[in-house]
C-alpha cells in the first residue's frame, strides 16, 4: 500500500475523530440540558450541535470518496483491516484512530437515542398537561378488573392556552 496515501486519510481520519467528539460532547450537553428543561440554551445547543453534524457529513462523504476510490468495502471491519494494511507498524496510528473513531460513534448513537427518548416523553407529558387544561379526556387509567377508567374532565376547558 502507498504511504502517501496513509498521509492522506491520517489527516481526515483525525478531523473526524475530533468532530465526533465534538458530536458527542454536544449531544452530553443536549442531555444534560433536557433534564434541566432549558429552552434557550438547548436552542443554542441544537444549533451549534447541527453545524458539527454538517461538517461530519462533509467529512464522511470525502472519507467514503477515498475509499470507494481504493475499492475498500464500507463496513467496520473492512477499514480497520485496510488501514492495517497502509500502516502494518501502527507508526502512523490509523487503525487507533479508526477505533477511537468507532467507539465515539456508537456513543453518539447512544445518546441520541436516550436523548430522543427524553423528548418523546417530555411531549407526551407535555400534551397530557395541555389536554386537561383543555378539558379533554384520557383514559389512561385501569380498573382492578383491567377495564379502562374515563378520566372525563367535564368537557369544560380549566384555563385558556
């Protein structure tokens, strides 16, 4: 393999290790901010967290580009194998870069599924608040026997939203 290509993706390899650190430390903030319920900063949050995404989408699309072009099948394991392969000494820490890269991945993918649980239930608890403000029923309630319980509110609104 040519060494002049590993100089290549080292440096690309690297500017996605730290922008999905970048990701990952947004997406920390984001949760951390849900639990705090506030607005303004999650606002500035989301934002600043989107441009990382952006420039990640950038990054990945000039990575998978190079790869693509070394005929390099795009999967996990296929590129660690094919960065052993540019750097059999680990001199020039592609592969360690590479892992580094897939773990902060995966972190992300966790947090955006808690945090998206997060915002799924705030909405629903959310609406459940404006609906009895509203007057509307629920019947989210059981009986002993199993059967749903009507919570009618009457119909009649408590406040004006």
């Amino acid at each position: 393999m040519n060494e002049k290509f590993a100089k290549t993706l080292k440096p690309l390899l690297e500017k996605q290790l730290t922008t999905t650190i970048a990701l990952q430390d947004f997406m920390e903030r984001e949760y951390a901010t849900l639990n705090t319920a506030k607005a303004l900063e999650l606002d500035d949050i989301i934002q600043k967290k989107q441009q990382v995404i952006d420039d990640l989408d950038d990054l990945n699309n000039n990575w998978q580009r190079l790869l693509v072009a070394s005929q390099v099948d795009i999967s996990e394991q296929s590129i660690r194998l094919f960065l052993a392969k540019l750097d059999p000494d680990g001199t020039s820490g592609l592969v360690t870069s590479w892992n580094a890269l897939c773990e902060h991945t995966k972190a992300c993918q966790r947090l955006n599924t808690v945090n998206g649980s997060v915002i799924v239930l705030r909405q629903h608890a959310t609406q459940q608040a404006l609906d009895i403000l509203q007057g509307k029923s629920h019947s989210n309630t059981y009986g002993p026997k199993g059967q749903k319980l009507s919570n009618n509110y009457g119909g009649h609104s408590i406040a004006t939203v």
